[in-house]
C-alpha cells in the first residue's frame, strides 16, 4: 500500500534534497528554440510547453524527487493544453519524479469528490501523487479529497498561510486572537496526525509560503506531523535561511518549490552569460544544483542521508 | 462592447427567469441510452457526457439564459472529459445561451492571469462568459481574474457564503464582530458597484447559498450593484421562498441555479411515472418549467417582463 507522506520522506532522503521544481511554461519565456518556427496558437503553444517541460525534467529527475506542473499554465492552452499537461505528468513519472499538480481545486461533497478521483493517485486518470487544494468552503469540502487520498495512497496540501503580500485578507483575520489560518492548520495537522507513514508524517500536508518565515516556524511547532509545500522561494523573495524554520531536526518537513527561478535560469544574470538561450537546460541544471547547496548550507537538509552514508 | 452584468439582465428579462442549469454529467446518473454498449473508461464517459450535456442544452435553451458546467466532472475524465467540456461549452454558446463556468480557480499574480486569459470572454480558447473563483488567497489574487473580465466584459462569481453545510468553518468566523463572509463580499461589491451596466449591475458576482435565507437577503441589502449566483436550490433543500430575498424588487439581481434535479429529473419521484429514462428529455423540460413557475409564484421574479408586456 502506498503512503504519499512515507515515498516523500523516501524520495527526500535519496535524494538528499527537499527541491520541488515547478513547470510553470509561459510561452513568452521559453528558449527561443521553442518558439522558431512555431504560430502563437494555443495548440502550438500546449506542444512547446509540453517538449519544453519533458526537457526540464530530464534534466532535473536525477536531481530532486519531485515537480509541481501548474495547471493553469496547461488549462490557459484549451483542451489541447490538458492534454499536454497529462503527458508531462505522464513522462516525469516515468523518470522517477514525485508528480504535485497544483490546481488549488475546491468544492463541496460528489463534486470535491470528482476533482478527488480524477486528479490522486497513480492509478487514476490524470495520475497525480498529490493535488493541492483550497479551503475557503470547509470542512466538508476537504474531507472527499482527504477520503480518495487515503484510500488510494496519495497526497494532499491544502492552502494555509500562501506566499502572496496580500494573503492576510482573510488568512491573517484574528479569530479569538488567532489567525484564522490557524483553524486550516488544525484541520490539516489532525488529518497528517491521524495516519502518519514511516518517518512520522502524513499524507495531508499544507501550503506555507516562505515569504513568512516566522509563521513557518510557528506551523512547524504546531503541525509536526505534516509536510510543507513551501512556495516563495527564489523570484518571490524567499532565501533557503527563510525556509530553514520548515524543516525538523533530520532534515525533513518540507519541500521548497522553485518555478521560474529553475525552468527560466537562462534568463537569469548569474546564467545568463554562461549558458544563455542555447544552453538553457545547462543553465536549469545550475540552478537546481545551486539551490540545493543553498539548501544543504542553510538549513537542516544538510543533515539528510548522513546517517546511511558510510 | 461587452458587459457580463448587462448582458445577464437582458438575459433574465427575455427569458422572464433567472434559472440556471448546472450541467454536472454524473456517470451512473445518466440516462439508460447514454450508457449502453458503451464501455465505462474515461474516454467513452468524455463522449457520453458530451451527448448527454448537449441534449440537455437542446431542451433548456429556449427556456432559461444561462448554464453552468462543473468542470470537475469533465476533469474526472481527463483530457478527453476537457475536450468534451470545451465542446459542451461551444454547443451552448452557439444555442444563445450564456455559459458560466463552475471551477472555482484561484492563484496569484501571473498564474491567476492565465486561468482568467484562459477561461474568460468568447474571444477565449474555452470561452466562457463568467467563471467561478474562490477567495482564500486575498484580494491580490482575484485582482487580476477581475481585471481579464473588465478587459474583455466577462463575468465572475466570487465564492462569498456558500450552500453546504461546513461552509461555516471559515465563512462564519467573526472578525470584529462581523463574519469573514462579509470581508470577502465588500471586495466584490466595491468591484460590481465600480463598474455597473444597464440595470444597475456589475459584472463581478458573489455566489451565496439558497440554504442560508437570512443571509441572502443581508448581503443583498449590503451588495445592492452585485449578481448573485444562488446554488442549493432542490437538490441541497433550498425553496423557491428561501431565496425570495435575493432579488431586487424587479426581480433581477439573483441566477438560480438548479443541476440535479433538472438534468436527471427522471429519477425525481415527481417525473419517474410520467418520463421515466426513456422520455428523460420531457422531464428536464417539466423540472425546468416547474422551477421557473415555482419562482414566479413564490419571488419577484414574477414581474419580469411586465413593463415591457402589451
């Protein structure tokens, strides 16, 4: 029986590094390689996006355990672009990846329980091991995604505290003096709790953006058995030292994502100049590989795999 | 140019009702003729719903201005199930309705940008009219779903105090003494009443549950500028009298959505010995007229088209 939150902590520690990259194509910003000779058309641009991200992740799938395609950029290509997105989810499976589709779905009973069966677990139809969610409708509106992920071993992150400035409309409204954030945070730390793997984590697992540093630490302490997603690293601000309150002692806890910062490196100053738009792939590889030295400098994640290494 | 919140009104007094019907295709729902000698995959289910959606929008639009898709269950198919959708979608433009998509999208930034370019306006790749969002992540995320839908005079509906009954967990929460529900529904009304249309409504809407009455009537005494978009009628227990206090006294300003009890009425005890499977398309058009009578009789909506009558 699989357990998402035990093969995360597994993929982490072969790994030795918590990296999510994640394929958010944006046709304006891939290599011109993927654009020569190509119309702008939505169709053409759902094939670009989907040889651009097979691309990243033959480079990245030795690298890290998992990706995180955004559906949005999928979903902005009309049908053409879903099926562009199933193949790339397909293909990094295949490589050994961790697939987290972010589509932040929400809804109530059969419907929440609709998007559920589609999205989790391998055997389903678009084959996700983990969907993130959104908790605006409630209880009732997680517990059908909560139910298919248990049964079929998959995984969840549902939106606690996100990386946005403005975030705080609602997430940071006191409710009895505290944050109303809080009250996901129980929700999801009593789901994790409930049904830990190996490795003493869950498969319900939260959003936390490492733009807050602070209340990253403060969920730490109080949702120890449930994994981070941490998005906000790199283009939103976000350092490895903000993302070192994340993690627990061994290194584990949290998977810190990295979008534009990776998949784009070539039009970043620190790549530009030695790889550029022609040696692009080697330019996504600097930056997975730089991010996670970062990591392994900074944080607890130096500590992973020490102790079966010889 | 286009104005969501106009063309709806012209809509409703045309049609002299606010009836939505959700198209939510579910499997072992449909008709008998739908699934025989049929295999049951996704791919054979993608096709059924397609037929099945287009000759409910056959029956439903000579008689309503408006359906509504859930895109779960065009996603629980996968990339066949979306291509149906986009089609289903196409199918009812073309037959005069105006399509609101159920999908509940939310992001940040550029990712909320391209679900809205994706979803939003007839220029669209999937063309939609209006498109459901949720509020959990903040203002700076509905922004620029907002900002599409100006651009290109499409419509949203922000989830405000929706129809289930855990919507309470975050909606309720009181800040200051007022619940969090009513922080997200002075964002949307400061949006409807910025940019009204003929009628006195804007094109950002609030979706508010037929099952919470008292709160109806408060928030459309607070959001006087704002289309509701009312689901929980039939199906979820909600009356035609419970949302009577949605209306403004013209009888516009509130879509009532129906999905269930219209599209599989032939499973209604009220419809089974009269249609029954094999006739499943005269039930839709009884369920429809029903629901249409039901809130002439019992809401404003009976004054419809009287200025406007010889």
């Amino acid at each position: 029986m699989n357990h998402f939150g035990e093969e995360l902590a597994v993929a982490v520690r072969r790994c030795r590094n918590p990296v999510v990259v994640g394929l958010d194509p944006r046709w304006e910003s891939l290599p011109a390689s993927f654009r020569q000779n190509r119309a702008s058309d939505t169709e053409s641009q759902a094939i670009a996006y989907e040889e651009f991200c097979r691309e990243v992740v033959d480079v990245v799938a030795p690298l890290v355990p998992a990706v995180k395609p955004q559906a949005a950029f999928f979903e902005e290509c009309g049908p053409a672009g879903m099926l562009a997105l199933a193949n790339v989810m397909a293909y990094a499976r295949d490589k050994g990846l961790l697939v987290i589709l972010d589509g932040k779905r929400n809804d109530i009973g059969s419907t929440a329980e609709a998007y559920a069966r589609g999205y989790l677990g391998r055997s389903s139809v678009w084959g996700a091991d983990a969907l993130t969610i959104s908790p605006y409708l409630g209880a009732d509106s997680l517990q059908p995604f909560v139910d298919v992920a248990v049964e079929r071993g998959a995984g969840l992150f549902v939106l606690v505290k996100t990386s946005n400035p403005g975030g705080g409309m609602l997430q940071d409204q006191l409710i009895d003096g505290q944050p109303l954030y809080r009250t996901v945070a129980q929700y999801v730390a009593d789901q994790s709790a409930g049904a830990t793997g190996q490795g003493g984590y869950g498969s319900v697992g939260a959003v936390v953006g490492a733009t807050y540093p602070d209340q990253l630490a403060e969920l730490r302490a109080a949702m120890p058995n449930t994994w981070f997603l941490v998005p906000g690293y790199g283009s939103q601000g976000g350092t490895a030292k903000d993302t070192a309150a994340a993690f627990d002692a061994q290194g584990l806890g949290a998977m810190i994502n990295n979008s534009r910062g990776i998949i784009f490196a070539h039009q970043r100053p620190e790549y530009k100049d030695s790889f550029g738009d022609s040696r692009w792939q080697g330019a996504v590889e600097a930056a997975t590989e730089d991010m996670i030295a970062q990591l392994q400098a900074e944080t607890a994640v130096g500590k992973l795999g020490s102790s079966d290494s010889p």
